[in-house]
C-alpha cells in the first residue's frame, strides 16, 4: 500500500492551471494531488470558526449541520471556491464550473468505516460527470483515518451491493470486484485537497485513534449535466447549486447566490 504524505508530496503546478502530465494522469488514475489551498496555520484558524459557526448551527439541510454549508457560510464558501480548487477543475472540465454539493465529514475517534464505493452509484446526475474536491480541515493521516483510493478503478463502473454490518454506508462496492491492496493512503496536512473522479473507488477505515478527522467535500458539474431530482435524497427540498465559474448556457438546475461575505 502506498501512502502520500501532506506537505512534502503536495503537488506544485500552480492555480489556475495544471499541466498536460497532470490533466493526462487524472484521466488515467481518476485523482490528483494533494495540492494546497491555505497553510496548516490559516486552516487552524479557520477550523476554530467552523467549530463554533459552522457545525454548531443548523444548515440548509437542517441538522446534522454538514451539508451544503457553502451555501449559507461564506467562509466554506471561500474555501470550495478557492482560486487553487477551481482554476485546476478548469482544466479537467472547462471554464464553466457548477458547485453543487458539498459535505463535511467529521469521523470522531471510533467512527464507522466507509465501505469502498463509487459516488455516481449515489448521485441523481445525468450525464455521471463530476469532479469532486476533499479537503482536509485538521491533519489527516492513516492513525485517523484518512481516504484511501485505487488508481484506475474509476475506469469501469463496479456494482454495488448491501453493505457489510457496522459500515457507515446502506451500500457498497461488491467486496468481490475490489483490489484494496492496490490502495493509495491520502495523508493530508490541514488546507490540503485532492481530486478524484465521480467513479474512483474509494473508502476509509473506522477511526481507532483518539483524533478527529474532520474533512469538506465539495462537488462539480459542468452546466450540462442535469441534477435529476433535486428535491429528493440525497439533496433536499429547495436545494440551489451556485455557477461558481464562467456560464450556465443550459439552465437544467435550479440555481442560487452565493452568502453574503
């Protein structure tokens, strides 16, 4: 198993662009990174405010309070919007860039394993285009659980299948059909992301360490593709996605503004 490990593997192209290798390893890999968006000493001090704003009070979606928080907090907002997130997305998915989702996941210390799964499997999105962001918020490495993915396993679709008892999740992918031991570890310091595929395979352990793992998730869509069932789980009524970047020539998606700053 191959482990990345924070700052020192932290990729270095620049915002707003990624280079021809990188473009060329997402396609065959289905992830990139970890690349920076703020430093561990900026993310400290916005991990306070997402404690004591953020978390403790209700969200769009009511309570828990972790999902879509970009569209009623500016400062997750700022976060999903950083220039280092989305001037690579364009370079995967063109200028114009729907932010549609996004999700804390806060895996206190004897949370549940997440099963190896593909987002799509979830998601009303038609066509399954997306590139989804994970950020961590406090450090991130194996003790505490982070994300691990497989390389290339976003090139077929895996069927799913009832989960395994004690998973975090209703479904998984078919243990049958899943190399782990193929499995890369994304350790990740506090402000760092990585990208990944809407059908990359991926999971994390039960958290057996006495840490934290708080991340964001963040998910987008080209203006073509449709949001199926916006109303419904996993979205909610009266949910609004945000054009993050350039036009929305289509209008399939019921669309919003972004919090006041």
């Amino acid at each position: 198993m191959t482990t990345t490990t924070g700052p020192s593997t932290a990729e270095t192209s620049s915002p707003g662009t990624l280079s021809r290798p990188e473009v060329e390893r997402f396609l065959a890999e289905g992830y990139l990174g970890p690349y920076q968006a703020r430093s561990p000493e900026e993310m400290a001090q916005l991990r306070r405010r997402i404690d004591q704003e953020v978390l403790t009070t209700p969200g769009p979606q009511g309570t828990p309070p972790v999902k879509c928080r970009h569209l009623d907090q500016r400062l997750v907002h700022d976060l999903v919007t950083d220039e280092a997130v989305l001037g690579r997305l364009r370079s995967l998915i063109g200028d114009d860039i729907v932010l549609w989702a996004s999700h804390f996941f806060n895996k206190e210390s004897g949370g549940k394993e997440i099963p190896w799964h593909q987002d799509a499997h979830f998601w009303p999105i038609e066509p399954p285009v997306n590139v989804s962001i994970w950020m961590a918020i406090d450090e991130v490495t194996t003790e505490n659980s982070c994300v691990q993915v497989i390389p290339g396993s976003h090139r077929r679709v895996v069927p799913h299948v009832k989960s395994r008892p004690d998973m975090a999740f209703g479904d998984e992918a078919d243990p049958s059909e899943v190399d782990a031991s193929r499995a890369i570890d994304m350790e990740l310091a506090p402000g760092e992301f990585f990208i990944f595929n809407e059908r990359m395979l991926h999971h994390s352990h039960r958290n057996d360490s006495d840490r934290r793992r708080l991340g964001l998730s963040a998910r987008y869509i080209p203006p073509f593709v449709s949001l199926l069932e916006q109303d419904e789980p996993p979205l909610y009524p009266g949910h609004r996605c945000l054009l993050v970047s350039g036009q929305d020539r289509f209008g399939l998606n019921r669309m919003g503004e972004p919090p006041a700053s």
